[in-house]
C-alpha cells in the first residue's frame, strides 16, 4: 500500500536525504519518496510484514518526527510529530483547508518575531563590539557611559561580558538551531542546522574562553593577554551569523506561502455554508461539510455550488472557470451535473448532493495537485545524492581548513574565523528547494489554467516529447455530429420536405447520424410528421410510412435551411454574389416550390447509404454520386433520402473540427514536435481530416488495442511520446505513452491511466502543458546551476584559497548573508513561474471568431464542386438589423453589498422591456445592459431604485 506521512524537524536537503535513507533501509519497504518543500513522504510497503509504526519510529530514530496523515490531508498543517506513536494521525481536507493557511501565516509570524528579537539585540551588540571603529570611521560620538565603562584594558571585562550578555536573546530565540543541529549530530545526520550551530557555537565558546583568558591577564596583572582578547571575543560573529540566516528563513517562509497559493486559492473556492432543504421542505443554513450524498439542497444567484451534484428543478447558467478554466457559463437544467465551488449566474437551482467531502471535484483536484507538488522528477536525483554527503563533507573541509591554516602559521583566531565561515557559508538549502519550490509553483500554474499534472516525472517527460499522437475523435474534432450540407434534388420536393421526413425517419433511431439530423430539423423549427411501419437494417439505413397527408411548408421562424446540394463542374460565370448564375436560380426554384408540397398519407421514403438505396431499387444520377464521393473526400457521410422508385436528396453529416485544433498543430509544427493522428474512422474521413488540418501521418481504422501498438512502435524507434484522448477508449495508449493526456475531463479528474488530465475540450492545453513543462525544467536548471555553482565558488572562497595570493578571504558574517541569500534566490527564480503565459488567446465559444475558426478549419477549398449553406437572406438581414439597434450602457450603483444584491438588481433590470442581458459586477459596483433597442436611462435608473439601490451614473458604452 502507499501511504503519506507528515515529517517535521527538517530544515534542509540533508534532512530528506536521511529521512528517506531510514526508511527506505527497513524490509519490506518498496519506496520512500521525501519532499522537503511539503514536509511530507509517501511510502510503498506491504503492511501484510510492515506497520506505519515501524516506519514512523525509523524516522523518529534519524532525529525527526512523523505522523501518519489520512487522505486528502495538507501537508504541514495536521498532525504533530510522534515518537513512534502508530495510532497518531494526520488531519482531515476539512481542518486542512483552514490549516494550511494558518500553518504558513504562523511560520511567517514566528519567523517574524525571532527576526525582530535577533535585530533588536544584534545592533546594541554591533554597536558596542564596534563602537572605536565607528568613531574612527565614520565620526559618530560614543556616549561617555560607554567610554567610562568599557574603553581600556581596565573595562575589557565589563566590555566583554556586555556583549555575552546581548548575545542571549539572539541565542535564545534562535535555540531550534542548537536543538535541531546537535541532535541530528549525534544521529550521525547533520544537516544545515548542524553547520549552523557548529559555525555560532565555535564562535560562542571561543568567546567565553575569551572572556577567562580577559580574567586571567586582569588577575596576574598581563595587559597583553587583556589587550589582545579583548579585541578577538567574536560574540557579534555569533549573533550575526544566528541573525542573517534568520533574516533568510523569514525572506524563504513568505516565499514559500507564495508557492502553495495555488492550492490555497482552491481551498478558498469552496463555500463555507449550503442551504438544505429539509424533509419539511424548510430551507436551512447549514456548514458545508455536514452534506450528505442525496441531500436536496439550493443554490440561490450569485452563490457557489457547495457540492457535486444533480439538477432537480430550475434552469440557469453556471460559471465553471474555477474548475475548468472555460471562461463562457455552462447551462444547466433538470438532470444536468453541477461541481462544488462553481457559481450560479442567473435562476435557482435545487439540486441532490451527488458527491461530498473528499470525493468532490474540487477535493479531488487539490489532491492531484498536493500530489503533484510532492512528488519528485527525475531531474532532482542529482541534487538528492549531493545531499546525502552534502554536511558531511563541509564538515570535512571546514576542519581540514583549520588544521591546514594552524599548520601554516597562521593565528588561531585566524584559522578558526576561517573553518566557521566554511560552515555557514555552505548551502544545502539551495540545494533541496531548487527541485520542490519550482515543481510546487509550476503544478499550481497548470491547476489555475485547467490543467493537472499528476507527478513531477510527468512534469519533466512533458519536456522531452518529440512525438504528439492524437485521437481524432472527441480529441481533434467535437466529438459530436452534425449536419454539415444539405441539398434537395427534386424541383417539385424542397429541401425543407426532405429534412422533415428524414428527420422523421431518423427519429425512430437511435444511430448516432440520426440524432444529429433530428437535431438539425428541430433546431430550425421543422415540423416532424408521423412515420409508421418503421424498419431499421443494421449497417444500412431506415424506412417507413407517412402516417397522415403531411403539408411541406417553409420553416416558421422562416429561417430553416435553404441550401441545395451542387453536382458536376461550376459555371464561371457569376452574378457578382460570389455564386454562379446557375447556382442562384437552383436556389431560387428550390425555394419557391417550397409552401405548396402535400405528401399523401402512406407514402413510403428511405434515408440510408447507397448501398441500401440500391437494395430497394432505387437509382441514383450519375452526377449525384460524383457529389457523394466529393463529400466522403471532405470528411462528412451522406445520408441518401428517397421517396419509392426515385432519388431526393442528400444529407452531409460530419464531426467538425474544434475551432482550437488548427491552432494547436501549427504551434507544434513550430516547436519542431510531429504530429500523429489514429482513429477509428474510416481512411477517406481521416485523410480530409489530415489534409485540412496540415497534419503529417495518420492511421485510420483502428483498435483501441492497436492505437497502444503504435504508441509503443514509436517508443521503440526513440521517440519521446505523448499520447492525447478522452481517457476512455484511449486508456491503453494513454498509459502505454511516456505521457498520457486525457482531454476534455470536464469534472472526471480521478483518470488512472492518464499523467496529465486537461480539464477543457481544448487541444491547445496540451501545447500549454508541453510549453509550461518546459518552463518549470529550465527553472529547475537555472535553480540547480545557482547552487552547485553558488557552493563551488563560495565554499573555496570562505576556506582562504585566495588569501595567500590575493588576501581576499570570507568573514563568517558575509558568509551567513551569502547562505541567506542563496536560498532566496533560489525560491525566487521559482516564483518567476507564477508569471507564465500560454500565449493563446481564449476563443469563446458561440462567438463570430470561433464561428469563422471553425469554418476555416472544417471545410477544405474545393475548386469545382461544392455545398452552399446559408441563412436565407431575411435572416440575414434581420440578424444585421439587431447588430446595428443593438447598444450598451453601464450602470453605476451603490449599495450593492454581496452576490445576493447583484442578483436583486439584474432581476430588477432583466425585467424591462428592450433589455437583452445584463451583466453585473460586484466588485466594480456597476451592471453592464445590453439594449434591443434605446431604452431611456430614466427607466432603467427607476428599475434599479425599486429594487433598492441607488444609482450614481449612466453612461453608453
């Protein structure tokens, strides 16, 4: 089983590398994986011959403490450290959602505190230490209390043991490093604490071994030996050391805050209280986490949804961007899933609580994040085996320093200033955050744009990828069908007649071509007569019989389809309409027989492929099938529609290209990345699809089983692979790739098979995710590069290799700012990442740009023959009118103090006459109306001061 644990007491790269040696020693212990950045390990072991009190008193054993943490947990901030109590535990999302903030806040406060005592007592301490060299440079006066006191060989006890005496606030409040140093010492562990309180501490008793040698030359009467330590006590070496790595652990705990704010901001999404309806059908108040599965709640405007769950009643528009980053509101209605921390735009909803606690959206996402941000990539194995002998070895030189410069003659003072600024100036730190911090920031950017990726390794394979092998469907295109042409061959049967009774047909099917035809028909509010005697052959097509005498007349919204399905060459000539004066009189004939068509009951029609016209009889022009090939070539899949003994007309349905897909392959041509396409479709339908979009290779007519096949032939052949799917069919291949990508997971995050699972139905997430991966492992680099360079400098530097030559050598006090700064430096680089940006502009759907994207991408330029769709012109002409009356105003209001308000006023505003929508912002304190028509800002003022609130302003947009 794998389990988490919550370690405490590390400070440094060190620690992790010895938590986890302890661990991973113990039998029956598969894998122990250490994060310093979050405090946790996960652990592989087979509890059938091992405890988690056992691993927990390992890790008691190396000089640290653990404690088991129950699922979904936050690191860091549940459980206390144990010595080996096997029934301690962590705490639950619940208490985990307050605590982590708590826990950081309380880090950065207590970091604070020790920061403002150690300052407080250093610069007394400075001042005193140094007070001759002040006056001497710089002029400042010495008060005479302190001349009187403490100047001359008669005072160098009162001066000495004045600076003791301010040193031990310094060394009280900044004990952990003495505690934490000495004892992983004698666990033969040391880490940074360890140099740190060997660096202070060897100042600190050099000091008092100063301060007897003061008390002797005083008592013998040797002003010499008084003369000479009184000048050499370095107590404020100590106290400087002890401050400015205090001053970095502050500077690195808020920075640290700053890395978990992605997992912060999702735990603040989720609202704090529900309204329950009771058995009563009274409606109550009620915390959030006290929901059960199946309890009936309500979700008012302008409120979250505080669990998963189903639609019951109500019809309304739900923003998902926190969940899935789509930036347009979802419509929702009975029967229709809603996802905790989503907000209700518009009506109420009552819905039934599907999924609570730990198994909602929202907790499943921040588990995978809080994963993600403790998991390790392959690239910090280097930093993690450096670690290990990290200490040790600085240990190593620094006594090798002292022994080597009293042997060449050097004081001891001297000799000894030189072995302790090797301690502190050495930095594991840098070293064991360089990975974490930048794995943390980078996992929570992909959260915040809707992508999760699972594991560092991913995070890193991500990078490496040479090879994009995509599913067309559902991946590359909707994964929905529709109908893409239409075309009537009969002047004395239109187009209309023929859509209604296919659709007719079609609607006792359950095929998926003939849901998107019904939908089509219904769509453009297309009677449906009655079909009896209905027959379906599998794999051809269906029939029937007109129930009763049905009239054919022209849509009622008279905006139905109009188009005409073109066989054989085009004329060249036009009539500047950018169709060919033959095209235009089809079109117009078509049209016009249009209102005066009756179909006698019992006639008998079928809609099916050739093959099935064929079986029945039934004939088709020879330019008619020159127009079926053309379509098969262009991706779609006819449908034939015929009366008995003769051919009407053809139906095109096809799974259209999403409008991001284009724009996704084109960024990988240009990353140098090649792209793959498998499907299940037939060869014609995958080539239009290949050949519109530009892509290179293309397998069709495939297995999920042979889609894994491919993905491992690649990987054989040296291939970096990243498979991309819907998670389902695509399960083999996706876990077969080096990375797997499961698209459009809406709220299915919990996708085994899958290491990065994107959110939105929007290929371009997964250049976004190639693209960030890429970021964070340059980040890694850059870390890394900075602190093996920063201890391969430093460390020499500190030891006196360029004194003898240069007299250049490192005081422990610049040593300890340098270690300092290191580390910051280093938690620094990493939140640069919080500032990446995927460089695609957001495309909302339903929008003139996703419409033309979409058509520009769907529809290949065919020369010669071709498919005419449109709106009839009247349609047109009326949706150019609403364009142009269409206005804008925005309302300035005050008084609006919660969601609650925001949604009284659009009520109020929705209500008048000529207003089409109305968006509202709290946090601007204004509603932004889109007009039909002029609507006097008298009555829309008058409307929003009924309903309670006063206006300040109304201005045209």
């Amino acid at each position: 089983m794998k389990e988490r644990y919550h370690v405490t007491g590390m400070s440094c790269s060190a620690c992790s590398s010895h938590v986890e040696k302890a661990v991973n020693k113990l039998e029956n212990v598969e894998k122990a994986s250490v994060n310093l950045l979050t405090e946790t390990m996960d652990v592989t072991y087979d509890e059938t011959k091992i405890t988690s009190a056992e691993i927990i008193d390992a890790v008691v054993k190396a000089g640290y403490g653990a404690s088991v943490m129950t699922e979904g947990s936050v690191a860091g901030a549940g459980g206390q450290s144990t010595s080996g109590n096997a029934g301690s535990t962590g705490k639950s999302t619940a208490d985990g959602k307050q605590e982590l903030q708590q826990k950081l806040d309380a880090d950065a406060r207590a970091m604070k505190w020790r920061l403002g005592i150690s300052i407080g007592f250093l610069i007394p301490l400075m001042y005193v230490s140094m007070h001759h060299m002040l006056k001497e440079w710089f002029g400042i006066p010495v008060p005479a209390f302190i001349v009187n006191t403490m100047h001359g060989n008669a005072n160098a006890m009162n001066f000495a043991l004045t600076q003791f005496l301010l040193l031990l606030p310094i060394l009280y409040v900044n004990r952990k490093f003495f505690s934490v140093g000495f004892k992983t010492l004698a666990h033969r562990s040391p880490n940074m604490d360890s140099l740190i309180a060997l660096g202070s501490g060897a100042a600190l008793v050099y000091g008092i071994f100063a301060m007897y040698r003061i008390s002797y030359g005083l008592g013998y009467g040797d002003m010499a030996v008084v003369e000479h330590y009184a000048h050499d006590l370095y107590f404020e070496s100590s106290g400087t050391i002890l401050t400015l790595i205090t001053v970095g652990k502050y500077l690195e705990s808020r920075s640290k805050g700053k890395t978990s704010e992605a997992i912060t901001k999702l735990m603040n999404l989720a609202p704090k209280v529900a309204i329950l309806v009771t058995e009563d059908g009274q409606e109550k108040e009620v915390p959030t986490e006290s929901l059960q599965k199946g309890d009936i709640f309500l979700v008012k405007p302008g409120s979250l949804v505080p669990v998963d769950g189903i639609v019951l009643e109500g019809n309304s528009s739900v923003d998902e961007a926190a969940i899935t980053g789509e930036s347009v509101p979802v419509e929702k209605q009975a029967g229709d899933h809603v996802v905790s921390a989503t907000v209700n735009k518009a009506g109420f909803l009552k819905c039934r609580a599907d999924r609570v606690g730990d198994d909602t959206t929202l907790a499943q996402i921040i588990r995978l994040v809080e994963e993600a941000s403790a998991s390790k990539a392959p690239i910090a194995q280097l930093a993690d085996k450096v670690a290990g002998v990290f200490v040790p070895t600085v240990m190593t030189i620094s006594l090798i320093t002292l022994i080597v410069w009293l042997i060449s003659g050097a004081t001891a003072e001297f000799a000894i200033s030189t072995a302790i600024a090797v301690l502190v100036i050495s930095c594991p730190c840098a070293l064991g955050l360089a990975t974490p911090v930048a794995i943390m920031v980078g996992t929570g950017v992909g959260a915040s744009n809707g992508i999760l990726i699972k594991t560092g390794e991913a995070l890193q394979q991500a990078k490496e990828i040479d090879t994009v092998v995509l599913d067309k469907t559902g991946t590359i295109t909707s994964g929905k069908l529709k109908v893409e042409e239409a075309g009537g061959y009969q002047s004395d049967f239109p187009m209309d007649a023929m859509m209604q009774i296919a659709a007719a047909l079609e609607k006792k099917s359950e095929h998926p071509l003939a849901e998107a035809v019904v939908e089509w028909a219904e769509q453009f509010g297309l009677a449906i007569p009655e079909i009896v005697d209905f027959k379906a052959t599998f794999g051809r097509g269906v029939e029937g019989t007109l129930a009763a005498e049905f009239r054919a007349v022209e849509s009622v919204k008279n905006d139905g389809p109009t188009a005409v399905f073109y066989a054989g060459k085009q004329n060249d000539t036009t009539d500047g309409s950018g169709k060919t004066t033959e095209q235009n009189q089809m079109a117009r004939n078509t049209v016009s027989g249009a209102s005066s068509v009756i179909i006698p009951a019992g006639t008998k029609f079928y809609v099916g492929n050739l093959a099935f016209l064929q079986e029945n009889h039934i004939t088709l022009p020879e330019e008619a099938t020159e127009g079926l090939n053309r379509m098969a070539d262009e991706g779609m899949t006819p449908l034939l529609v015929a009366q008995e003994g003769r051919f009407l007309g053809v139906i095109g349905v096809a799974d259209t290209v999403k409008a991001t897909s284009y724009e996704a392959i084109r960024v990988w041509e240009k990353m140098g990345v090649k792209v793959i396409m498998l499907t299940g479709d037939n060869r014609r339908t995958a080539e239009a699809v290949r050949q519109k979009l530009g892509i290179s290779e293309v397998v069709a007519e495939v297995l999920p089983q042979d889609k894994e096949k491919k993905v491992s032939e690649l990987k054989r052949q040296g291939h970096k692979v990243a498979m991309i799917g819907d998670g389902i069919n695509d399960a083999p291949a996706l876990a077969a790739a080096d990375v797997g990508m499961a698209i459009g997971a809406g709220t299915d995050v919990a996708m085994e098979s899958a290491d990065i699972i994107l959110m939105k139905n929007d290929l371009r997430d997964a250049v976004t995710a190639m693209k960030l991966s890429r970021s964070v492992i340059r980040n890694i680099k850059e870390n890394l590069f900075w602190a093996f360079f920063y201890n391969c400098i430093g460390i020499p530097l500190a030891a006196g290799v360029l004194y003898p030559s240069f007299g250049i050598r490192l005081n422990p006090m610049f040593g300890a700012a340098a270690m300092s700064l290191s580390s910051i430096f280093v938690v620094g680089n990493a939140l640069r990442l919080r500032g990446f940006k995927s460089g695609f502009t957001p495309l909302k759907t339903g929008t003139p740009e996703a419409a033309r994207t979409e058509q520009e991408t769907t529809q290949a330029a065919v020369e010669g023959e071709q498919c005419i769709l449109e709106a009839p012109a009247e349609q047109n002409s009326k949706e150019e009118k609403e364009r142009t009356n269409t206005m804008t105003k925005v309302i300035s209001i005050e008084g609006m103090m919660c969601n609650h308000c925001t949604g009284t006023v659009q009520k109020a505003l929705e209500a008048v006459e000529g207003v089409k929508t109305v968006t509202m912002s709290l946090e601007q304190k204004n509603a932004t109306v889109e007009l039909a028509s002029d609507v006097a800002d008298e009555v829309l003022t008058k409307a929003v001061v009924d309903a309670g609130y006063e206006v300040k302003g109304v201005t045209e947009k």
